[in-house]
C-alpha cells in the first residue's frame, strides 16, 4: 500500500494473526517468503467489514439526497 512503511504492515500483520483472521506460513528459503491467508474467522470478519461499508454507503446516499 502506497505510504505504509514496512514497520506498521507487518505490526498490522502480526495482529491480525494474534487475532486470529489471518494464517501465516514462513517457508525457510533464502530469500525469506512469508505467506498470509484469511482464516474461517477473517472470512466472517470481512464479511461485516463489507456489510458495514454497504450501510455506510447507504446513509452518505441517503444524506446527500
């Protein structure tokens, strides 16, 4: 992502697995390659992430109308 230093994704990265939305998988080759996948419960989680931004949309319509 455009402007987001190294430090603050991997801080990012490594809370959501702590959290449990994402899985990480560290292949020991040289270079280093990591991996991420949601898990079941990312899944969900997004799913209301997008459930809550459809709302939000609804209701800036709803203003400007």
């Amino acid at each position: 992502m455009e402007g987001l230093t190294t430090k603050v994704q991997n801080d990012c990265l490594r809370k959501m697995v702590r959290f449990g939305i994402l899985d990480r998988v560290a292949y020991p080759e040289v270079p280093p390659r990591v991996e991420y996948a949601l898990t079941a419960f990312g899944e969900r989680f997004v799913a209301i992430l997008d459930a809550i931004q459809g709302l939000q949309r609804e209701a800036d319509a709803r203003i400007e109308g």
